[in-house]
C-alpha cells in the first residue's frame, strides 16, 4: 500500500480553510438521527470504552445517541473497511487507534487506504505500555533487565496480543535500540499473554495499562517503565523506557475518525464537542485510569499523530520483517 502522506495532511488541513459550502444547512441540522461509532475491536477493551465514553457525552450534548457497532476482526480492518465504504455523511464514525497506523504496512492487499479514505476529527488520548516481567525476572530496573537479556541472548520470551499488535511493535522497537535478543510468543489477546506472564510461560510483556495496572498493584507483575516520553499519572514513579535508551518513545493512540467526503462543518461541530468532551473532569478521569493521557486538538493535528505514526511504525515493521498472522 502507498502511503500518502501529503495527501492526507492536506485533507486534515482543509476543515480549517475551506469555505463556507451548502453543506452548512445539513450541519445545523446535524445529527438527526442515530449516529454508530464503528470499533474494530472486540467490546470490554480499552479502545472499546473509550469509543463508549465518548458516545455517552456525543449523546448527552445532540440529544440524538452515539451507539457503538463493534466489528472485530483483521486488526481492526473489518471495522476500518465498513467506515470507509459508508456515507460520508458524519452518521458513521471510527474509533481510531494505534493499529490502524501499523496495518498501512503490515497488510499489503487491504480494499481501502486508511491515509486515502479516512479524516482525522479528533485526537482523543495519548495511549501508554508499561513494561512488565514476571517477579521471577531478576531485575527490578530496565537497566537490570538490559543487562539481564543481553546475558541471556534468544533464552528470555516476550509475548504480545498478537503478530503486529502495538504490544509486538513496541517491543521490536526496543530490541532494535537496545540489541537485546528476545524470543516473541503471540498470543490471540492481550488477557491470555498477561495470564501466561503471571504464571512464567512468558518472562516480559509491553503490556497496556489497562490490561496491567491490578496485577501490578497486586504484586502479580513487577513493572519497570512506562513506554511514553513522559511518566504517566497513574504511575508517578516509574521511569520512561526513554530514560534508559535514549529516543525510545511508543505512545499509542486514540481518536476518531469519519469517511474521507464528510462535510467540512460536520467534522468542525463533532471537533467542538469532543473537546468539549475530553475537557470534563469524570471523562479525563477515566482516561486516565485506562493508562491514557486526554489531548483534543485540531483535525490537522491528529491527522499529523496519524501520519507520523504510520512512518515510524512501517519503518519498524520493515526492520523487524513482521508480517501479519
């Protein structure tokens, strides 16, 4: 798949140049009738909830509700291909999210360009890992663990939702930097990866937050950094992967995205109100706890997250020669 960039930034620029169009008289009227959040994950994630979270406030501010439509599948491609062949009419929305930026160069034979036929609306949430071993690992620092895999090349295993997940990504990045031999076990999901890291089957996981935090307050897990730039809130003293291997950065994403064609008003007007949105206390709240950081902004400027990512993670995936299960 090509990846256009220029493309996509420029139609993530253009709801703030274009002029004003008929499409104005069908945003006053916007909605008027129920709108569906595809999301291409199963329910009872995190990408599943914070679909859910912003649904309810789209909800409660229109007065016409925001339901969410899972469609599982393919590394959120079916939900991606249902979106992107749907009317351009700001009634179907994506939650978008850290794989949709990977799958650009992981699959090579998609009926859609996500760069192509998708615009940005939203940049909901900066999505952290936390790297995490087993209590049987005999380092309680990332330099210990370095240290520990670099004496003990192809012998240590680390496990992830699966072939090309963000979990499996962000990992080959860090051997890419680091040099350190680690063995991949894919699991389907990221419960059953952290299920087999509790009981030793694996020895390390760059594991969600959400699918982490109670084990790692339980004791079950020991943790040793968090894969963002900055520390999280919800762990204030754990350092960064970057503190240790300096330029490691593996955020993930969250946001929304509507199909490429939506009037220029719709994608303003749900802007506003998603903002609106990740500024209210409970929700940023909730964000939070599921290991994210709310953020907001501009369409262009989550269009540039997405484009930036899809780079950088192509690049990785080249280098580590994943492919897709």
């Amino acid at each position: 798949m090509k990846f256009h960039r220029r493309s996509f930034m420029h139609l993530a620029a253009g709801a703030a140049a274009l002029p004003v169009v008929p499409g104005v008289a069908q945003a006053q009227t916007y909605p008027s009738r129920p709108v569906r959040i595809v999301v291409g994950f199963p329910a009872g994630g995190a990408t599943d909830i914070q679909a859910r979270l912003m649904g309810e406030w789209m909800t409660e501010r229109t007065g016409q509700q925001f339901l969410v439509e899972n469609k599982p599948g393919a590394s959120g491609n079916i939900g991606t291909e249902t979106v992107a062949k749907s009317p351009a009419d700001g009634y179907t929305l994506l939650q978008v999210v850290t794989p949709h930026a990977i799958n650009a160069a992981l699959y090579s034979n998609l009926s859609f360009d996500f760069i192509r036929d998708i615009a940005p609306v939203i940049y909901s949430a900066r999505l952290a890992y936390v790297v995490v071993v087993n209590p049987s690992v005999p380092a309680n620092t990332l330099p210990e663990f370095i240290a520990y895999a670099k004496a003990n090349p192809g012998k240590i295993n680390y496990g992830s939702a699966g072939q090309g997940t963000p979990q499996n990504i962000a990992c080959e990045l860090f051997k890419m930097m680091t040099g350190v031999n680690l063995v991949h076990v894919p699991y389907k999901g990221g419960a059953p990866a952290v299920a087999d890291l509790i009981s030793g089957h694996v020895q390390v996981i760059f594991a969600p937050v959400s699918e982490s935090i109670q084990q790692i307050k339980a004791g079950k897990l020991r943790a040793l950094a968090v894969t963002t730039a900055t520390r999280l809130e919800v762990f204030p003293d754990l350092p960064t992967v970057g503190d240790f291997v300096p330029g490691y950065e593996a955020s993930g994403f969250a946001g929304i995205g509507v199909p490429k064609g939506t009037p220029v008003e719709i994608i303003t007007m749900l802007n506003k109100e998603l903002n609106a949105g990740l500024a209210n206390a409970k929700i940023k709240e909730r964000i939070v706890e599921l290991g994210g950081t709310p953020v907001g902004g501009t369409p262009a400027e989550f269009g540039k997250i997405i484009s930036d990512a899809t780079e950088k993670w192509g690049k990785v995936i080249k280098f580590a020669g994943v492919k897709a299960e």
